[in-house]
C-alpha cells in the first residue's frame, strides 16, 4: 500500500531522510496556464509591455528566482544545488503557458522547483497584467515530467 512519504509512523510530518541515497542526475518540467482573455493576450502579443514593463522576461526570471528559494517557501522540501532552470512563457489567443524545467544532480527531485517556478511565473503574469483585466485565473499548476531517482522517469 502506497503511503506518504513526509508523514511519520505517528502522523507527524516531517523531513524525508535522503542520506543513504545516491546523487543521480534529475529533470523535470511543469507548467502554468494563465487565463488572461482576449484582450490582455493581444496586448501581450503586441509587444509584451503592459504598464509595469516587459511582463513575460518579468515572469520568466521571477520563475527562475522562485525555484532557487523552494526550501524557503516549501518547510520540508530539501535545498537542492540546481544545475539549470528556465522558464518559457507562450501566448495564445487567451493564455499564457508556462513551461518551466529545471535539473540537478543530487539526491531528490527537482519536481516541486519546477512547479514553484510555474506558479510565481504565473502570479507574475497576473501581478503586471491585472490594471489591464480583473478576471485573469491561473488555471493549474502542474508536472509534466520528471527523470532520475529511484522511481525513474514518469510523463504526463
């Protein structure tokens, strides 16, 4: 039976122990989808600037910048030295998509770096393009894929 790995015997939470794992090299990519509507897309699409600057670079560093602080504003997640983030950000007729991937050798995952990077990427995007539209949602937050460890390569 499958059970959580951050949860004790006695339902408290607590840090997995990773000391007797091995460095292996780990990927991951996640995404965020944006609604922002018709009209902040075109706006979007035209140049990229609504009244606070350049929102998808904006975006894309604040992703970057997100992933680097993941222990900080996940209390169990482990710091992790990252070899490589990005983040990508794609307009479409109503949505901004955001890919983030993210990869390091070291002895746990990167998945949860890289859906931190999709999120604030995401707020990002609402953050600068609220003065130009109210009914902007982040849609999801999600994994895609992820490589390495223990339990291998998985694929949405």
């Amino acid at each position: 039976m499958k059970r959580f790995s951050h949860i004790d015997s006695l339902g408290r939470a607590r840090m997995v122990d990773v000391s007797g794992k091995k460095a292996s090299s780990r990927r991951a990519v996640a995404e965020a989808i944006v609604r922002v509507g018709p009209e902040v897309a075109k706006l979007l699409s035209e140049k990229g600037e609504v009244k606070k600057g350049d929102v998808l670079e904006t975006a894309r560093i604040a992703g970057i910048m997100a992933a680097k602080r993941t222990p900080e504003l996940i209390p169990l997640c482990h710091p992790l030295p990252l070899d490589y983030v990005d983040v990508y950000c794609t307009v479409g007729r109503t949505n901004v998509t955001i890919t983030t991937s993210a990869s390091t050798t070291a002895k746990t995952g990167v998945e949860m770096e890289c859906m931190v990077a999709a999120a604030v990427a995401g707020l990002t995007v609402y953050d600068m393009c609220k003065s130009a539209g109210k009914d902007i949602e982040i849609r999801s937050v999600r994994l895609l894929e992820k490589s390495g460890g223990k339990s291998g390569s998985w694929r949405r």
